[in-house]
C-alpha cells in the first residue's frame, strides 16, 4: 500500500510540474529588430555631401526608421 500511495504522488507531481512548466513558457515575449530596406533610389544626395539627410545608398540597404513608403 506504501508504495503505491508513493507511485501516487509521484505521477501527481509529474503532471503538475509539466502543467506549471507549460504555462511558463507561453508567456508574452517581445521581439525587437531593425528593419532595412533595399536602397535604389536615383538622383539624391550622397553621405559625402553636407547636410544630406537621407543620403543614398545605390545598391545597399537603408534603415527604414524615418522613410515614406508609397
């Protein structure tokens, strides 16, 4: 009797801690990243030249924080 009351508990315990350790880890998580863009816009400014904000990058890849997307 001893040891199945044991077993009992055992098996309750396992389920328990595997009903908890899901809940766990189905919590909310926030991603962050950066997003870029494919760069091929013509006739802008380059990051040489004074006072470019928003310098081309022909070929590259850009933030796209700040960008107008039509």
């Amino acid at each position: 009797m001893k040891t199945q009351h044991n077993l009992y508990h055992s098996v309750v315990s396992i389920i328990f801690l595997t009903l908890f350790a899901g809940l766990a880890s189905a919590a909310q998580r926030t991603v962050c990243y950066r997003v870029k863009l494919a760069d091929e816009r013509t006739n802008c400014a380059t990051p040489s030249e004074a006072g470019a904000r928003r310098p081309c990058n022909a070929g590259g890849y850009t933030d796209a924080v700040g960008h107008y997307i039509e």
